[in-house]
C-alpha cells in the first residue's frame, strides 16, 4: 500500500482517515456553526477555493500524487463514502439545532458523531470537501483541453459542481420565516425558528380564509379508553352521501341524513342538529346502528369551537363518534404589500407558493380549533439567493444527459 500508482485500497484510506478526523472535531468542538458563511464571505470563499482547485490542477502536472486525485479511483471511493452517510442520513431523523447567542447550543444528544445533524456534521463536511476537490480537478482537468467530444462529460460534471458548491455556499444566507397573519390586519413581521423577530421589506393582509374538507367518517370507540376499534386497524364508515349503510365492528350501521352545516338544538327530552349556514357550523349526522335486537340511533357530530361533540352511545363498551374532518386543502386570499413595488392581491394555497421580491410565500397551517372558521392564517417565508446558481448547475446536467443520449444513440447508429 502507498506505493505510486495508489488503488482503490488508498482511497478507502484515505475516506476513513478523513471519518476518524471528523469525529474528533465533533467530540471536542461540537457542530459546525454555518451561520458563519454569510455573504459576503461566503461569495470570498467560494471564489478563494476556485483559485486553489485551478492552482492544484497546475501543480498536479508536476505532481503524480495531486495528479491522482482527479483520477477515477479517487472519484469511485469518495462517491461511496458520501453515498454510505447520505444513506444514513435518510434513516436518520435529522433534528433542529436552536442556536443561543448565535452558536448551536450542545445537549447530550450532541456528544456523538453528529449524524442527527448531518449537514452540521465534521465528518460530512470534510468527505463532502473531499469528492467536491475530487469533482473539481476532474472538470479543471477535462476543460483545460477541451474538445467538442467532451461535451457531455463537462456539462454533468461541472453542472454538479455548480450545484453542490452554489448549495453548500447559500446555506448560511437562506432564510425560513414564519408569518402567523390575522384578518384584516397586515402584518411585516415573520419568526425564525428560534423565536427572534424579523421585519421583512413585504406585509401579508389576511382578506378570507377558505378550506375544503373530506366527508366525514363514523368510528367505533371504547367508552373505557377513548381507543378507536379494532385498535391495530380501527374500521371506519366514509359518509360521502346519504343514505349509506355499512357494518362497524359487529354493529350494522346507517345514515340517514347528513347536515355538513349544522347547529345543535336542545329540545324537552334530547338534542337534535339543524341547518345552519352561517359562522360557526359544525357537521353532523343522524345514524341508526343495529345488532341483533339491539336498536341505538341518534346525531353525531364531531363538534366545534362553538358546539360540544356528540357520540351516539352504543352499550357500556362502544360508542359512535366522528372525528374532526380532514383538510382536503384550503387556502388564503391575501394583498401582498411591497416596500418599493406594486402591491398584490392573490390567493396562496398549499403547494402553491407566491413568489414576490425573491421570497417564496407558501400556506402552511391555521386555526385548527377554529377550523374552517379560522382567521388566522400561517404563512413559511423562504428566501434562497443562490438558488438560481443551483438551477443553472442542475440545467447543465440535464443537458449533459440529454448529450450522453444522443452521443449513444448515434453509436448505435453507426
């Protein structure tokens, strides 16, 4: 071993002396702190390390042990080191550092090898560098004498460069804000997730807030636990019309009729649901269960904010219950007002973001006790000033692919 020509064994070294290096510096000084890289440094680092990765391409002529490592067993081994922590990184559940003062504060959990916090990781810092050096000298070296039958190999290869360099450099400058508005009132503020205040060149007005929601669906719980039943894979009955029938447990079920805007009213001797479409409505339906001689039937309504739940009781052990209705999706009508542009009325709607003054403004919650009568509206402000360079690295590669097959293509020709 480490006799010149080096091998796959060298790189394999090399990848876990690298490991080895990263987890003391995550032992004895903790996390990385990205926070630090902010523009304009940033920018001054990554043109710094452009400079080095061209000097080292200069110096590897003179030098075969620089010269290997834009060779393809340096590339081979780097590429499955990083594919090994990105693995684990996906099994991984990556937590959120909250920083105190500034710096990422240190828990018990910390004191491992960082793989909760990946990105923040020394050891994913420094094999990421790695095959970034690898990828860079590789593309240096391929574009220094260029020819048109390189095209493919320096588009994917210097697109991918672009991409991660551009990805890694914009960490410390992306910003992720929540914006918590209220009817009729704009608002300029958003919070990072830490808490701290920021007042933004853009105010969000909350003018309605709409939803729309799945039929409701029948349980059978536990009186004793509250427990949906069966418990592994509780049974339940979809009200998407009326009349439906269908079987809960050993019960045989029926609705008759379903109010999807409704309010209770108390009469002499029990409580029934009438239409009532106006602020406030909850939904309710009149359900008949049957079991052998057993007849139970009545309202059940999931309840709101504003009237009580209602369960038809069954016997000692079961009830009848509707759980709150899920979103099927929903959004908000919104005037978007600009500091120095033209102000904008639009509806923002989940998976739908609104993009405005270099901010991505996506819907992300609500009221949820209010529900469909919320008026509150939970926005995520996202700005990534070096996204673009992460596109222009990702168009690239897709060029070269769409290069690589046409170049096969006509080999097959031929």
């Amino acid at each position: 071993m480490w006799k010149y020509p080096w091998k796959y064994a060298e790189g394999i070294v090399i990848c876990i002396g690298l490991f080895v290096t990263g987890a003391v510096l995550q032992f004895t000084i903790g996390p990385i702190v990205l926070e630090y890289l902010k523009y304009p440094l940033n920018l001054i680092f990554g043109i710094i390390y452009c400079v080095i990765l061209v000097a080292f391409y200069f110096l590897s002529k003179h030098n075969k042990y620089i010269f290997w490592f834009s060779k393809s067993e340096a590339a081979i081994t780097s590429i499955v080191s990083l594919l090994i922590l990105v693995i684990i990184m996906g099994f991984t559940r990556q937590e959120v550092i909250m920083p105190i003062d500034g710096h990422p504060h240190k828990n018990i959990g910390d004191w491992n090898l960082g793989f909760h916090q990946m990105t923040r990781s020394w050891i994913f810092a420094l094999l990421f560098l790695y095959f970034l050096n690898i990828l860079g000298l590789a593309t240096i070296r391929r574009l220094a004498s260029f020819k048109w039958k390189d095209f493919t190999f320096a588009m994917n290869h210097l697109g991918l460069f672009i991409a991660l360099l551009a990805g890694v450099l914009g960490s410390a400058d992306m910003q992720r804000l929540r914006m918590q508005t209220q009817l009729g009132q704009p608002e300029w503020r958003a919070t990072t997730d830490d808490g701290q205040m920021v007042e933004l060149p853009i105010a969000i007005e909350l003018q309605s807030f709409t939803i729309e929601q799945y039929p409701p669906k029948l349980l059978v719980i536990s009186n004793e636990t509250g427990e949906a039943l069966p418990k592994k894979q509780p049974h339940n009955l979809l009200v998407e019309e009326t009349p439906i029938k269908g079987k809960l447990l050993d019960w045989e079920i029926e609705v008759t009729e379903f109010l999807p805007m409704a309010a209770s009213v108390i009469t002499q001797d029990t409580v029934k649901y009438v239409n009532f479409e106006t602020h406030g409505a909850t939904s309710a339906v009149y359900v008949k269960a049957k079991k052998d001689e057993q007849v139970k039937e009545g309202w059940v309504s999931a309840g709101n904010h504003m009237f009580p739940h209602r369960a038809l009781t069954l016997n000692d052990e079961f009830s009848v219950v509707m759980p709150e209705r899920e979103p099927k999706k929903y959004a908000s009508g919104v005037n978007v007002y600009v500091k120095d542009g033209e102000d904008i009325q639009t509806t923002i709607e989940v998976n739908k973001p609104l993009e405005v003054e270099g901010w991505k403004i996506y819907q992300l919650s609500y009221d949820e006790v209010m529900g469909r009568w919320s008026n509150i509206s939970i926005f995520e402000l996202v700005r990534d000033p070096w996204l673009p360079y992460v596109y222009l690295g990702i168009i690239m590669m897709l060029i070269g692919s769409v290069g690589l097959f046409l170049v096969a293509k006509r080999k097959d020709n031929k």
